[in-house]
C-alpha cells in the first residue's frame, strides 16, 4: 500500500543529490512498499519502498531506487530540512520525512545489524539483516549522522565507529561492492575498510541488497580532495616548480598505484581470473565502438576524434589474447581515502548505470588504471573551473605558467602512479622477489600500451556524456584530454 503518491515523489527526487535522472525527463511509473520497521517509544515508523522511474526522453528506460521513509503524527523540527510531505495513512495524518536523515530511524537499521551478530542473519518487517564473521560487534547506542558529499547514494555515520552506505539505484542481485568487501575483509585486506554487514530483502522471489555497514576510517581523507587540494597549493606560487613547491602528488601516487595493484593481486587470488583468446580482444574493440556510437549521438563535440578513436580501438582487435580478473571498475581518486596507514579503494559497485551482473564480469585490471590516470588529469581541469567560477576571469602574466605547472603536475602523478603500479604488479606476480628482473617493468607496459591507451580514451568518451548531462561546462576537460590521447 503506497502512503505518497506520484507527484510527491517527483518533486522529493528531483530536490537529492542521489537521483541520476534530474536532468531527463521521468515520471513515476510504480512504487512498492517492501518493509515496515517501528522504533518503540520514539513515535517513528519506517516504510521502505523501491520507486520505479519512468524516462521519455530518445533513451527511455526505467531506473529503481531505494526510498526509506519516516512516518511521524506530528512534524518534527529537527529533521524539518528532510521533509517530503503529509499525506493520510491507515486513517491518519503522517509527516514524512527522509528517513537517511532520521536518528531515530537509522537507528532501527543498526539494532538489525546488532541482532545478528550471534546467528549471522536477522529478520525484521521485511528487512534481513547480514553479518560478516569474524568482524567487530556493533554498540546498539551509537548515533547516527547523514553525510552530505555523496552522490549516487546516501552515507550515514555512526559516531566514529561504523559507516553505512545506504545504496539508492538498485537492482535484483549481488551487489559488487558487498561480494568484494566481504571477500577483501577475510582475506583482512589492509587497502580496504572492514565490511561488518549488509542488509537485503526479497522482492518478487530475487534478493535485492540495499546497503552495507563498514569500518569507519577515522584519519580519511577524501582522495580527489587531497589532489586538488595539492593543485591549488602548487599554483598559488608559481614561481617555483612542481618538486620545489612542497605540493607535489607524485609520492602520493606511487603509494597509491602500489595499494591498486596489491588490491589486483587480491582479487585474482579470491576471485576467478583467465587469459581469453584473440575472440575476446575483437568483442571489446566492438564494444568500444559501440560507447562510442552511443556517445556521438550525446555529445557531437566527440566527432572530430571518432575517426582516429576507431582506429586506435582496431588496435585492440588485432590482440592476441585479453586477461581479465574481477576489477574495481570504476576507479578514479573520489574513490579512494587517504589515511594515516595508507590508501584505502572504497565504492566496488562498479560503473553506475551498468546492471550488477555485468558489473561484476570479469575485466582488464588496465581499465581502473586508466581510470586513475583520467582522473589525475582531471584534478587541474577542476581546479581551474572552480577557481574561473569562483573569481571570475581575471588573466595576468603568470596564466600560462600555472597552466604549464598543472600539466606537469598531472604528468608527474601519471608518471609516479603507473610506474607503481607496475613495479608492484611484477612483485605481486614474481613471489619472494623483491624486485623486478632488469627490464620486466617495460616490457609490461610495453605488452598493455595499446590497451591502456584504449582504456583512457574511452573513460574520456565516458567523461564527455556524464559532463554533456550533468555539467555541460566542464565537458572542455574530457575533450582536451582526447585532443592528446588519439
């Protein structure tokens, strides 16, 4: 039974940082309610639903999305910025309100969790409630605070013990950032927060997991932050070079392309891996082609590259053999947190958009490293943007000088990053070496060259259809970028 009708939910979408589909056109076509969870004394109930998007745009589609509510008699000050709406329920006038933003009702999230430390699982109102063994026990008195910088879900604090991510588009299935957290924290990777639990329903006889309590990193720093924070550092004195100015990324990014590879090695060792033949090489250069078929007819910016991105993705085709592994497959430095014993990988759902069955495929490892090195370049492009909006154009005489310094910066990163991450693949694969035989790094790099480049060329074209839909005015990073990769 639905408590808000469609044109209520418009309007609530429309106004989060998480819904995709701001910018199309959607309806509304279906919603379900799939638990109900009360909280004693406090006066809240929770109705989770998952809401099913309509677009009219020439792409069509629908999308799911996860929307727990807090059902209250009467308005409730504190989480007034999160209300939806009043509507009747069961004969009665319900506040509304975003439950993510409720303690009251996080709370009902953490006791599930809590409830199953001893069994491994636990039932409430619809909701089953999972632990990882082993794992820390949870305090059922921790409080509960939203985060406000994510995007494609909601993160939701509990004092400086435990983060849960509470996931918004979802689909029937496992979700990749769950399976390799739970199998990364066995294994007790040091590149990754412990995953403690995760919660699922059943839907239409499918499961659906609908978010995750992990280890909360005390010391972290947001890894896309920490980089542009560094840009900034650097160009606000340009009269030194990067090496001299104290804001230089490089020994960050060889840390950083070390923790990538050893987290590889850890995958393949819990995962599935093999190397296909040259059918396998000729049906990604298809679906290379493919992207960016799609793309052309999104952001006709990208025509002029088409030609000479066709060719380098012929490239790929003529392979001889693709070794695939399960990957992170969406990797770029927003994915990463800086902390005071090293890197940390978080969010493996993979690529937004792409349905959990493919997500979790078996991939090139060289696409996340080529999604760290578009992410490098991006780091300047950002910091000029946000500067240029946030001072207004005001050229002077060292213009040219900071945007000589930002490339190098990113070249530096690039440069570290890569060298890294290949120096510690040879280790990860050469057991009890401590370091590579005379010339294997190159000959690494120089076997995936091809690969590599065609991997960072589409992450641009990928780049160009996210910023053409969310922020047409940074489109000019990605297409720069493609000026010098084809």
């Amino acid at each position: 039974m639905s408590i808000i009708d469609g044109t209520d939910l418009e309007d609530y979408f429309v106004r989060t940082r998480w819904f995709a589909g701001k910018s199309r056109p959607f309806s509304v076509a279906r919603s379900r309610r799939i638990a109900d969870l009360a909280a004693g004394g406090e006066g809240v109930r929770v109705a989770v639903f998952l809401v099913t998007v309509e677009y009219s745009d020439a792409e069509a589609g629908e999308e799911t999305y996860q929307v727990p509510l807090a059902l209250y008699d009467e308005p409730q000050e504190a989480i007034a910025h999160a209300f939806i709406a009043a509507v009747e329920d069961e004969g009665r006038l319900r506040h509304i309100y975003d439950a993510v933003h409720d303690r009251y009702a996080m709370a009902l999230w953490l006791n599930g969790l809590v409830a199953a430390e001893l069994s491994g699982a636990h039932e409430i109102g619809g909701l089953r409630f999972r632990r990882v063994e082993g794992t820390e026990p949870l305090d059922p008195e921790l409080r509960s605070s939203p985060l406000t910088g994510e995007q494609s879900n909601s993160s939701v604090r509990f004092d400086d013990v435990a983060i849960m991510k509470l996931f918004r588009k979802v689909t029937p299935g496992v979700n990749p950032d769950i399976e390799i957290h739970r199998e990364l924290t066995r294994q007790h990777s040091e590149h990754v927060a412990a995953l403690y639990g995760w919660v699922e329903a059943d839907v239409n006889g499918e499961t659906v997991q609908l978010a995750m309590m992990q280890e909360f990193l005390r010391t972290a720093s947001d890894g896309f932050e920490l980089a542009t924070g560094s840009v900034r550092s650097l160009l606000a004195n340009p009269s030194q070079s990067v090496e001299e100015s104290g804001a230089d990324f490089a020994g960050e990014a060889a840390r950083l392309g070390t923790a990538v590879a050893e987290v590889h090695a850890a995958l393949r060792s819990r995962f599935p891996s093999e190397t296909r033949d040259a059918a396998a090489a000729r049906a990604l250069a298809r679906a290379l082609e493919d992207r960016l078929d799609h793309a052309l007819g999104v952001v006709p910016e990208l025509e002029p590259f088409a030609e000479r991105l066709r060719a380098m993705y012929a490239t790929v085709a003529a392979l001889g053999r693709l070794d695939v592994q399960r990957v992170h497959g969406d990797l770029h430095l927003g994915q990463t947190l800086r902390t005071a014993h090293g890197w940390r990988i978080v969010d493996f759902e993979g690529e937004p958009g792409r349905p959990f069955a493919e997500r979790s495929l078996p991939d090139s490892p060289w696409r996340d490293v080529a999604g760290m090195l578009r992410s490098f370049d991006y780091v300047p492009g950002t910091v000029a943007l946000t500067q240029a909006t946030e001072e207004g154009p005001d050229p002077d005489a060292e213009d040219d000088l900071r945007a000589d310094l930002a490339r190098e910066w990113a070249r530096r990163a690039r440069g570290h990053f890569l060298d890294a991450y290949v120096g510690a693949l040879c280790r990860t694969e050469s057991v009890g070496a401590d370091a590579a035989a005379p010339g294997e790094e190159e000959q690494i790099l120089a076997d995936n060259r091809t690969l590599l480049d065609a991997y960072v060329a589409d992450k641009a074209v990928y780049e160009a259809v996210y910023e053409k839909r969310n922020r047409p005015a940074w489109i000019a990073i990605p297409l720069a970028a493609l000026a010098h990769v084809v």
